[in-house]
C-alpha cells in the first residue's frame, strides 16, 4: 500500500469524468466577479486526515502485532501483461499461518505458480509440489526482513506482506496525505469500516470488519507503476492465538523431492 513492494489483486476501475463549462455573465457583475477570482485565488488543496480513519487502521495494527499466532486466507488477482499487450487476471488463492515475527508458512495455488514457503527463523524453503523439487537456503531474521529482502533481489513478495510487518500502521501510514473514514459495507456479511488512503503514488482502500479489527479487503491504485497498476486482496478465515507446532514452519521431505537451485518460485523447472 505504501510503496509497491508488495503485490495483490488487479482491480481494473473505468472512470468517466464529465466536466460542464460555464460562461460569466457579460456586463459589470460578471467583470466584479472575474476581478475577485485573480486577486483572491481559493485556497489551495489541504491534506485530508480523517481521524476516525487512522484510528480504525491503528486498532487492526495493534490487534495483528499482539497476535501471538496468526492464521488466514486470501484470494488475489495478479496483473500479468501478456505478449499482445493485453492485461490479463491471474487469479490466486493462499493459505498462511504466522507465529511471532520468525516463523511463516505460506501456500500459493490458484492461477500462479504452486508452491509451499517454509520460513522458521533461520532457513527458507520453497517447494514446487506439481515438479515435486525443493530449494532451500539459509536466511536468519524476521519475516518483515525476509519480505522485504525477497523484494530486494527479486522484485516479488507476498500480496499481503504489509501486514506481517512489525507495525503495519507505520508501514501503512509512512508519507501519508489522504486518509478518509468513507462509510460502512458488509463484504461476505460481515460488517465492516470502508477507509481511503493516499500516499505518494498510491491511493488504497481498506475494509476492516468491525467485530475483530482484521482486514478483509483490501484494493490499491499505483498511480505511477504501468507495471503493476492495480491490486486487490480479499482476507478470510481468520484464526488468532490458536497453537500452531514448530513443525509447520520446516518443511519435511515426505515425497523424496529433488533439490534443485534457489530461483523464483515461477522459474524452478
């Protein structure tokens, strides 16, 4: 949302703007009026920052920071431009399971590339279920770290990497100038805060459901990047604090897959 480090769903928006032309009036009223307009220009555009809005967004911050464990699902649009130049949908959907800030489990499949993602602190691993081979390297440090070097040297990370950071709030407020409360909507019946964000090249949309604070849609606009213009994500099934064993952030070669080269997941075979 703040920057496009992080990539979701495509939602392609159409807008038609119409503008009216109005004439002044001939004669000395009109002339007044003219007159009036240069010397005294309006005022210019102000940031708006509805408070309301930052207080939704920093009360789903605290609530995923104080989760000692966190489990959800995803379904996601990606925009892949295809070799005429047309923009195509991927549709994707993802399994993931959180524990403290060095431990994530993530599943992909859908239209995108299937594959497992093993992180327990110290080691990363990828598997490719449909080759049935594996890469692994060592990586030590946190989550936000490993999102944010994965983006680094390959220019990819999770949809939803914003909020695995340390403090989403941060991340999401960082370079701030728009933040408005829109209204209230249900996505999949559940109750939620429709906010509006703007931050430099990116305007983002966020519904947070009002019984537990996480999000559950989430759409943005890069205002600047032709390569990826558009996204959106949609979270369910939420699971907070449940137990989740270490074991499922190693992954355990049940299928005697064949090792292979670190690449990205898309460039395995």
């Amino acid at each position: 949302m703040v920057s496009r480090t992080r990539i979701t769903v495509l939602l392609l928006l159409s807008s038609v703007v119409i503008t009216g032309a109005s004439g002044w009036a001939q004669g000395a009223a009109g002339q007044e009026q003219v007159q009036a307009a240069v010397k005294n220009p309006p005022p210019a555009a102000v940031p708006m920052i509805d408070q309301r809005a930052l207080d939704v967004l920093k009360n789903m911050s605290d609530t995923i920071i104080q989760a000692k464990t966190m489990g959800f699902q995803s379904r996601s649009m990606i925009p892949i431009k295809g070799p005429n130049g047309i923009w195509i949908n991927l549709f994707g959907v993802s399994r993931v399971m959180v524990q403290g800030q060095n431990k994530l489990f993530a599943e992909t499949r859908g239209d995108f590339f299937p594959y497992d993602f093993y992180f327990d602190g110290t080691t990363v691993t990828a598997y490719a279920p449909t080759k049935n081979v594996y890469a692994q390297k060592e990586a030590p440090g946190t989550v936000e770290e490993l999102t944010d070097r994965a983006y680094r040297e390959e220019g990819r990370t999770f949809p939803y990497a914003d909020i695995l950071t340390s403090n989403p709030y941060e991340k999401l407020t960082s370079g701030l100038t728009k933040a408005i409360f829109v209204g209230r909507s249900t996505i999949a019946g559940v109750k939620t805060d429709h906010l509006a964000f703007s931050n430099e090249g990116v305007e983002w949309q966020i519904w947070v459901a009002e019984d537990d604070h996480l999000p559950r849609l989430v759409s943005a606009r890069y205002l600047e990047d032709v390569s990826e213009p558009d996204y959106t994500i949609e979270f369910f099934n939420w699971k907070l604090n449940e137990p989740v064993p270490d074991a499922n952030f190693v992954f355990q070669n049940t299928s005697n897959a064949a090792k292979v080269d670190f690449r990205k997941p898309d460039k395995t075979i």
